[in-house]
C-alpha cells in the first residue's frame, strides 16, 4: 500500500515552477510551430490565388491584344471611272446587265492611274492586289443602286488586301527583311505613297458584325456564326428547359424512393459527367442517320445540345426544389390543396429563380461547345448568313475554331476578335444568371 504522504519535490514550490516553466516553454513552441504552419497555409493559398489570377490576366490579356485590331478595318481611297463600256456595253441599264459590268477593270483603272509608272503583268498583279476583292463587289452594288453613277466619276474608300491591313496595323513589321514578311519593298513603297496623298484610313469594321464567313480575312465576319448560334441556342432552351424542369419536378415530388428512381437518379449524375463529344456521337447516329434530319443545320445542333445540357438542368432544378423549406408544403397541404397544387402554386414558384440560374448555366455550357456540333457537320464553311432553323450553319466556337486553322495571318486578329465576342455573350449569360438568382432568391 503506497504512502499518501507527499514527498519533498511534490511540495517543492521550486519543483514546481520548474515543471510550470517546462510546461509553458512546450506550449508556446507547440504555439509557434502551429502559427508558421498556418501562416505557410495562408501563403500558399495566397500565392495559388495570385498564380490564378496571373493566369487569367495573361490570357485575357493574349486575346485582346491580338484581337482588338479586328474591330478595325482598312481602307483605301480611290478615284473610280464608272466607264459605260466596262459596266453597261449595251447601254440599257438593266440591273441584269449591270450585275454582269466588268467592275474589275473600273478598279484596275482608278489603280494605273495613280502609279502610271508601274508596268508588267507580274508588277501590275500586285498593284491590284492590294486591294480586296469586295472593292468589285462593292462598286457592282452602288452601280445597281444608282444607275446613274455609269459614265461618271467620284471617289470611293474601298477595302484593303489583308496584307496591306495588317502592315497599317502594325501586325507585319516593315523594318524585318523581305523575305520575313508578305508584302516586298515594291508594295511598301506604293503603301508609303498613298500613305502620303492621305488614302490611307483605318475604319471601324462593320462587316465584322454584319457579314458571314470567307476566305479572304478583310472580308470575314462574324454574323452568320452569331445566328447559327442563336437558332441553336433557342432549339436547346424550349427543349432542355421544360423537359428538364418537368423530369426533376417528377423525381423531387412525386416518383417514389425506390430502385428505379435510385438508378435513373446516379444515371442523371453520371450523364453530367460524360464527354461533349459522345453526344455528338450520338446526334450523328440517331438524328441524321436514323431520322434523316439535315447535316449542319441548327435543329440538330439544338437537338443535341438538349441532350448534353439536361443533366445540367435537372440536376440544378432539384437543388432549387430542395431549397425549397418543407414547411411551404406542410402549409399549403395543411390548407387543403392537392400535391399538384402545393408543387405548381407554392413550391415551384419559389424554386424557379433556382431554375432559370442552373438553365442559363446551362446554355452558357451549350454556347461555348464545339466538339458535339462538329460530330454532326457545323463546321462547314456557310458563307450566307442563316434564317432558319434548317439552313446550314456554324456556331462561334466553332468559327474559332475554322479560323485558328487558316494560315492567312490575319485569320489571327479575326480568329480573337470571334474569341472575344464569345466571351461576351458568355458574361452576360452569366451575369444575367447571377442578377436572376439576387432579383428573385427568397431567404427564410
């Protein structure tokens, strides 16, 4: 049996603050090692915080100064002979016979004019080259709108070859050799000239916003891809939203727990998660193949879309449903009404701003995708502009996506300048999402 009487270096008050200060000296370096740590955490996650940002800034900052320069255009000054044996030999002035002018020569002419001194084939072909092929186009259309302008005389700004744009942009520098950049010393010098008489301009780029594709840089834009866009993204909302809205409204509040509603539920999950492409893979062997529905058109596009964002939106529709108190319920049936009264007057409503968040997200996703919609033949070059659900037609991702694969240099500018336009639309989607959820969230 021990002795309870305590010994001296129990009651040793040296003892004692001995083994106080031991203590305390252990605590405080345990103290200090826990504080470094988490000073290191905080480091390091301010250091991933920053790298993120830098990221970001870097590939903003990327496109945009690649791609700024798109929204600009040159042009040049030219003074034009409308001459009546060029455009309208017959004298009749019939817009058939007008469409028909020779308006090349007209541009060729006003071009000797002012370098008389150029002469030979090879020579003379890169004189008009400097010019783009809309400038014939241009005049035909002013022809035909006015047919009086045939046999006169005005001055017209006309669009520039892309090679001669690019160096007013500054993109070809003119100080590397000759061999290192695609206009010579020959073009320079007529560049400078008319640099100098004042018929050179840099104009804002219409056509960019109100043409369709082309081969020829200066006269590419982006229209068409925005309509195809457009259709496609309004296939996908009258289907995806409705369907999906419907299917989780079903799953949340009326189908039972069971095994079935389990595997349509980790299916639902799973299909979040699967490749773009396979739906395009998909798209391709049912509804063209089976159904026989048009190639490239954006019907199909939207039909496939559908298919890769209602996973999306049933997913997010029955986050916005749970949200939802119970006690909204409880009331509601408490006063009477059926469940299909409860989940249409109460719940649903309540849900919605949940909803149309998780859709536009979702249209969002649809927006940016390529790899689906080049499964089923929208990356066809479509030159005229769609106006239906059936024409043939691209989407802006995958205008990207055609121009980042064009050797001409300043595909480059157009290729950032269709990026940032896409990324425009993708923010206001976003932000439209956000405002939604903040106008029309209600907090209990």
């Amino acid at each position: 049996m021990s002795d309870p009487t305590p010994t001296a270096a129990m009651i040793d008050p040296q003892a004692q603050a001995a083994r106080g200060r031991a203590t305390r000296e252990k605590v405080a370096a345990s103290l200090k090692r826990r504080y470094r740590a988490e000073r290191r955490f905080q480091a390091y996650g301010m250091l991933a915080v920053s790298l993120g940002i830098l990221f970001v800034f870097f590939l903003f900052y990327s496109i945009v100064s690649k791609g700024y320069t798109a929204f600009q255009q040159t042009y040049v000054k030219l003074d034009v002979t409308y001459s009546a044996e060029d455009i309208d030999p017959a004298g009749r002035r019939l817009p058939a016979d007008l469409e028909q002018g020779n308006y090349q020569a007209v541009v060729r002419a006003a071009m000797r004019a002012k370098f008389p001194e150029v002469e030979g084939r090879a020579t003379l072909r890169k004189l008009y080259g400097m010019v783009s092929d809309a400038a014939y186009l241009e005049l035909r259309d002013r022809v035909i709108a006015n047919p009086a302008l045939v046999g006169t005389s005005e001055t017209v700004w006309v669009l520039a070859d892309d090679h001669v744009d690019m160096v007013v942009k500054g993109q070809i520098d003119r100080d590397v050799p000759a061999d290192q950049r695609q206009i010579d010393d020959e073009e320079l010098g007529w560049l400078k000239k008319l640099e100098e008489d004042g018929r050179i301009d840099k104009r804002f780029n219409r056509g960019f916003f109100t043409g369709g594709d082309s081969r020829e840089p200066e006269q590419a834009g982006v229209l068409g891809a925005v309509m195809g866009s457009f259709f496609v993204l309004v296939v996908t909302l009258l289907l995806s939203f409705p369907i999906g809205v419907a299917a989780a409204v079903y799953l949340e509040e009326f189908a039972p727990k069971n095994r079935l509603t389990d595997l349509i539920e980790v299916n639902i999950n799973n299909l979040a998660a699967v490749p773009s492409i396979v739906f395009g893979l998909l798209g391709l062997a049912v509804f063209i193949q089976l159904f026989g529905l048009p190639r490239s058109a954006p019907l199909v596009g939207g039909l496939v879309l559908t298919l890769m964002t209602l996973p999306t939106i049933i997913i997010a529709s029955r986050a916005a449903l749970k949200s939802v108190p119970p006690s909204i319920r409880e009331a509601a049936l408490g006063m009477g009404a059926s469940q299909v009264q409860t989940v249409l007057h109460h719940v649903l409503p309540l849900a919605m701003p949940g909803m149309l968040t998780g859709a536009i997200i979702g249209m969002a996703r649809a927006l940016g995708e390529s790899a689906p919609l080049l499964m089923i033949g929208m990356v066809a070059f479509i030159v005229d502009v769609p106006q239906g659900f059936t024409d043939p037609a691209t989407v802006l991702p995958v205008q990207v996506f055609l121009w980042a694969d064009s050797p001409e240099r300043a595909f480059v500018e157009r290729t950032s300048g269709a990026i940032m336009v896409l990324l425009c639309f993708l923010l206001v989607m976003n932000a439209t999402a956000v405002w939604l959820r903040s106008r029309f969230e209600r907090r209990w």
